[in-house]
C-alpha cells in the first residue's frame, strides 16, 4: 500500500480565499479581536475553577492561535508540568511531570479524547499531534495519576473540544498560512444553525518541504460536526477523516547535530524511509439535562490503516476500534452532588512485517493480531458546605483490561500466541479545598492511578508473552493555592508528590527490538506556577514555571543499579513567559521559552543541553468589505538557537556507529497569514447544553 497526499498549490489556495469573500452575508461580523488577552489558566472571574481541587489546566483558543504553529505541539509546551518534544510534524512525545518520558517514539501512559472520542488506542498509545488545530476550542489538562471521570491514567488526561456549531445563523472562515520550509497550509470552516439544528464542516491541507532531508510532510483532514437540540435532548455527530504521509529522517549523532543538523539518518535517507495512513474517527452523543440532572451515553470508533517503510523492515497496520462512555449526574440533593459513569472499548489491532528491498515490501517476516479490551467504572461525590467556605470530594475507580495475541505466521515452527487478563485495581480519590478571601483559595488532592502493559511491554525479546508482568500504579499528592494579589496579579501554585511503582521500562534489544520489564519505582517531586498581570495601556504579561526532581528510587536493569539518579529524558526545569500587547486592531506577542538540561541515558552519563528560544507575532484585523481579514507574520527561534528539539532516551549504537539521540530543533524561521471571515449568527451564539460537571 502506497499512500499520498495531493495538495492544491498556491494559485488554488488563493482561489478558495477569494471565493470565501464572495460569498453572500447577512450583516456586519463583529469584531473578534483577542482584545483583553488570556493564554493561560489563572482568572479569578472564574470562580467555579477557583474552588475545584481537581479543576484542569485549560488552554484557551487564545493559546492555540499564539501558540501554535502547524500542530498542537508548541501550544500545549505553555502549560507548566507539560513537556511536548517534538522530532519531526509526525514524530512527537507528550509526557506529564515526567510520566511518559521514557517512551522511545510515542506518546503513552497519558489519556486524550476528542470531545467523547478516545484519541488513545487499545494499548494505550496517545495520537493527536496530527489535529488540525484549527478544529480546537480549548484544551483541559489533568495533571497525575487519575481515575474515576478521566478513566485510568498514570500521566494524565487531556480532553480537546472542538468549536461549537451556531445554533442561529451562518459563519465562515477561510485561511491561508505560507512559511519557511516550503510549508504551506490552507484551512476552511463553515457553520449553520437553524431551528435547534446545526452543523460544521471545514476541511484543511498542509504541506510541508521540511527543514532536514527525508523530511516531506503531507497531510490532509475533513471534519463534519452536527448538533441537534430537540426539548432537553441533545444529539452531536463528530466524524473527523485523516490523509497523512511523512517522510522520516530519524535521529542523529552528536558529530551530525553539531556539523549537519539538517541532515537524515544514513539508513533512513537511504531507502526514503517514511509512514503513510489512513484513519477515521467518528463519535454520536446523546445528552439529556431535567432540572439537575444529566444523563450522557456516547458511542465511539476509530478505523486506522498504517504503511511505514523502514530501513530494517516494512511495517503494515490495520487497527479498528469501539466502544461506549456514559455518565449521569444529579446536584439535585445539594449541598451534596454525586456522579456515575464508565468507558469499555474493545479493539482489533493485525500487523504485518516484510523484508524491505530498496523501499518495496518482500517477504513475508511476521503476521499477528491483538484482540484488546477494557471497561472502566467511577462513582464521584462533592459536598459543598453553606457558607460555600469548603468543597469535599471522594471518587473511585475500578478498571480490567484483557488482551488475546495470535501468532498468525507460519514460516516457522514457533507459535508465541498468548492470552493475559488483568483484574480489576481500584483507585481512589480525595479532595478538599477552602476559601481564604474573595479570591483565595487553597487545596489539597489525593488520587491514585495505573497503566496497563500493552502487548509490546509484555513481550520477551523472543517473542513469548511474559505471564509475570505487572501493571504501573502511581499515587499523586498535591497542595494547591489559586487567587489574586490586590488587583494586578492573579496566580495559581502547586507543590505535589507523585510515587509510580512496578515502573516499565523498554529496554532495547535490537533494531527496533524492546523487550518490557518492572524495574522498579520513581519519585516525581515539583512545583508549578503559574502568573498573569492585568493588563496596563495594553500590556500584560503571564508566565509558567516549572522545577523538578525526578528520580529512580529502586530501579535496576540487570546488573545497572540506577537508584537515585534523575529520570530519564526530563528537564530540571522549564519556564514559558509571554509578553503580550493589544491596542484597537492591533496586536503582538513576544514569547520567552525555557529548557533545562536533561539526562538521556539512566545512568546519568550524557546530558542534553539547556537552550532558550524567542519568539514573536504581529497581528491586525482589516476590514474587507463587509468582512474582516486578519493578517499576522511571525518569527520563531529569533536567536537562531541550536537545540535538540526531541531526544532520544537510551540511544544505542550498532556496528561501531555512534549511539544517535538527537531530533534537531528548527533554526530561525517565519510565517506569514492571512484569514477571511464572512457571516454571522443573529445573536453569535452557540448551540451549546448546559455545563457538564459538579
């Protein structure tokens, strides 16, 4: 199977903006501009979030359209405790206060749903740098271990809702963004509502030449949101079609990173290495609110096929998957609120190797199927005392997970077809907070949560399945505080204590070869803060920093005794500030970025180095007839800073070479936009239900 993307070049791509601009409209868009700017968490307007002991880090649409580029990597680097590395546009790793850090490729061990679709598969492998982030209304964060509501998670949880269809009127928008690399990308919205239904369909492109060789990006979306509102109830359809082929360059050494950071790995560039899929998500959710009271069922599926060309091998996927999500909630009893719900999914995940002969597929080497599955159920309650001075909390969780492996090759005599259960682990949660003043409140949270091995984790470097093989379970500790000093600052400051046990670990025994073991347990120790000014003539400023001390308490791999060193593949620290300035129709953001150094071998051996990167955008808004065009240029990495924009952890080296930890971060470079947009609803609002939560 070979996969492309055919893009529409630059006289296309100008062609749509203007057709955009000829299309009919109702009346004058009112102005959408940024205005009183807010990036990141901290509003003490938001008196619900202040109280929350469990409320999650929210990243506004704000944040997206600063802070993104053409993914949602760099956006979701503003939250503090978040790290994303990014390799490539398709090569990217999320972890949470150093939860996840050690994975070689992917993003594990963290949950993410699309509204109520899972964006996590069957082994827990997290997918969702390739959403457009113009589908985005705003992301949540959830931070630890977790279990009830957000399921059962060692990481964390992120939940990215996407912008509600009008439920009056129409709107659309089209965009055009060119930038160095010979990127490119076009994206285009549509929404209506009418009579308590509506509907939004957009669809985007982005191409990309890529800064090193072997790096061509490629990729192609459709998305269709429909909405429903009859009476009390609720009916919303998501689909969301994928097309995306990238070219791989790989990681380098420390002579390329140093001499030729543009570059691709010799055996990548050799046979053009790449991987190409095909991949649908769709979701139907049926909500009904009565007084108060709320009832929610959604269902859920995802179909995914994969080509990745590889110097040693040829890899095929076909991946489907189901399953449903409810919940109900009553507040009607108040002071005391209570909460049910759960999730299962069952998944059918074949994958094939074949010999690769100059990038075309040849024998057949391996042919397998998983069968995987898992159902989750929480009970939640809150008690909120009357003088609204206190809010209790207490959850727990209950989560199995089964898969079934089937050896479906039959070039040998082996057979390594296996069956492993896990029985139910229960995971509680407590919570408490108080109100201080006005605008002060502290807190404190409990809560437990676990990560099931996969097949890949539980598999010994001989292919059999190890019966003996455990589940990670963590315990996050947290003391909190949120508010506001006098009327110019507000905050949010978070001490917390995690402890992660039966820690597993890939140790790699090949060429793509990893075998899974418990090896031990961490201790994740750190301090979050996050800060916002009130704007003054226009200026503001917010900050996050974030300091940590991650480190191996009883870890060993084979005869290595890492206890006591730092983890793998996490900064000591890092700090995000930005500088933002907003005046009629105009607008700039200069944004500081900062990375500390972090280990990239267990035994603490090599270091990474720190590195600071700067950042800057100008915007307007221009009237266009009876529309209104918004015009930005931006430069990233002003400096021209060299940095390792992903590591590597525990890079090997075969045949003499040297051991290859380092995906180049970008040098210098700019973008430049332009985005139309026409219509309007008769009162601008959205067909949204009442508020889900406690």
């Amino acid at each position: 199977m070979h996969l492309s993307v055919s893009l529409v070049r630059l006289p296309c791509l100008l062609m749509l903006i203007a057709g955009c601009a000829a299309w009919p409209l109702r009346a004058q868009e009112p102005s959408d501009s940024l205005g009183a700017i807010t990036l990141l968490r901290v509003d003490v307007t938001d008196s619900s979030r202040l109280q929350r002991a469990d409320a999650p880090v929210r990243l506004s649409r704000a944040t997206l359209e600063l802070g993104a580029t053409w993914t949602l990597a760099s956006a979701l680097n503003a939250a503090p405790g978040v790290y994303m590395q990014q390799g490539a546009l398709n090569t990217n790793r999320l972890s949470i206060r150093g939860v996840g850090s050690r994975i070689p490729y992917a993003t594990g061990k963290v949950r993410a749903w699309l509204d109520e679709i899972p964006l996590t598969d069957g082994a827990g492998v997290t997918t969702f740098e390739d959403i457009d982030p113009q589908w985005i209304d705003h992301i949540e964060i959830s931070r630890g271990p977790q279990s009830a509501a957000l399921g059962p998670t060692l990481g964390g949880a992120l939940r990215l809702r996407t912008a509600a269809p009008l439920a009056r009127g129409s709107r659309q928008t089209a965009s055009l963004r060119l930038g160095s690399f010979g990127t490119a990308a076009l994206g285009f919205l549509s929404t209506r509502g009418r009579g308590g239904r509506s509907t939004l369909w957009g669809g985007s492109l982005l191409h990309s030449d890529g800064y090193r060789d072997n790096s061509t990006y490629d990729r192609a979306q459709l998305l269709w949101l429909g909405r429903r509102l009859d009476a009390r109830i609720e009916h919303s359809t998501l689909v969301l079609g994928t097309l995306m082929k990238a070219h791989i360059p790989s990681s380098l050494n420390a002579e390329d990173f140093a001499e030729r950071p543009w570059a691709a790995a010799p055996n990548w560039a050799a046979v053009e290495g790449y991987e190409a899929h095909r991949k649908l998500l769709w979701g139907h959710t049926f909500r009904r609110v009565k007084n108060d009271r709320m009832a929610m069922l959604a269902l859920f599926g995802q179909i995914r096929n994969t080509w990745e060309v590889r110097p040693f091998n040829i890899l095929s996927e076909n991946v489907w998957n189901g399953g449903l999500r409810f919940r109900v909630e009553d507040s009607r009893a108040r002071p005391l609120t209570w909460r049910i719900g759960g999730e299962t999914m069952v998944e059918d995940y074949g994958w094939q190797t074949f010999a690769q002969l100059d990038g075309q597929p040849g024998a057949l080497r391996s042919h397998n199927r998983e069968l995987r599955a898992y159902a989750q159920l929480f009970a939640e309650a809150e008690w909120i005392s009357t003088s609204g001075r206190w809010r209790l909390g207490a959850g727990l969780g209950g989560a199995a997970a089964r898969f079934a492996y089937r050896d479906l090759f039959f070039g040998d005599s082996l057979d390594h077809s296996a069956t492993k259960a896990f029985a139910p682990v229960w995971s509680p949660r407590l919570h408490a907070s108080r109100r201080l003043g006005p605008h002060w409140w502290v807190y404190g949270l409990a809560s437990h949560g676990i990560n099931w091995p996969g097949v890949e984790d539980s598999r010994r470097a001989d292919g059999t399945i190890n019966p003996a093989i455990r589940p990670e379970q963590g315990w996050n500790f947290e003391l909190g505080a949120r508010g506001a000093i006098g009327r110019g600052v507000s905050f949010e400051l978070v001490l917390y204590q995690m402890d992660i046990r039966d820690l597993l670990v890939a140790r790699r025994v090949g060429p793509d070869i990893y075998e899974g073991i418990n090896a031990g347990r961490t201790r994740h120790r750190g301090l979050e803060l996050d800060l916002r000014t009130a704007a003054w003539k226009g200026l503001s400023l917010e900050g996050s920093l974030q300091l940590s001390d991650y480190r191996f308490m009883d870890f060993a791999d084979g005869a290595a005794d890492y206890s006591g060193n730092r983890l793998t593949g996490w900064p000591e620290h890092t700090a995000r500030l930005w500088l933002l300035w907003s005046r009629g129709p105009w607008m700039a953001a200069l944004r500081y970025e900062r990375t500390g150094r972090m280990p990239m071998r267990d035994d603490n051996s090599v270091w990474s180095a720190p590195y600071a990167l700067w950042h800057l955008r100008l915007q307007r808004h221009l009237p266009f007839g009876k529309r209104r065009l918004l015009v930005f240029a931006e430069g990233r990495n002003l400096t021209n800073a060299r940095y390792a924009s992903m590591i590597l952890v525990n890079a090997t080296s075969f045949g003499g070479s040297l051991p290859r930890y380092y995906y180049p971060g970008l040098p210098r470079h700019f973008n430049l936009g332009v985005r139309l947009q026409g219509g309007i609803s008769r009162k601008g609002e959205a067909h949204e239900m009442p508020a889900e939560g406690l």
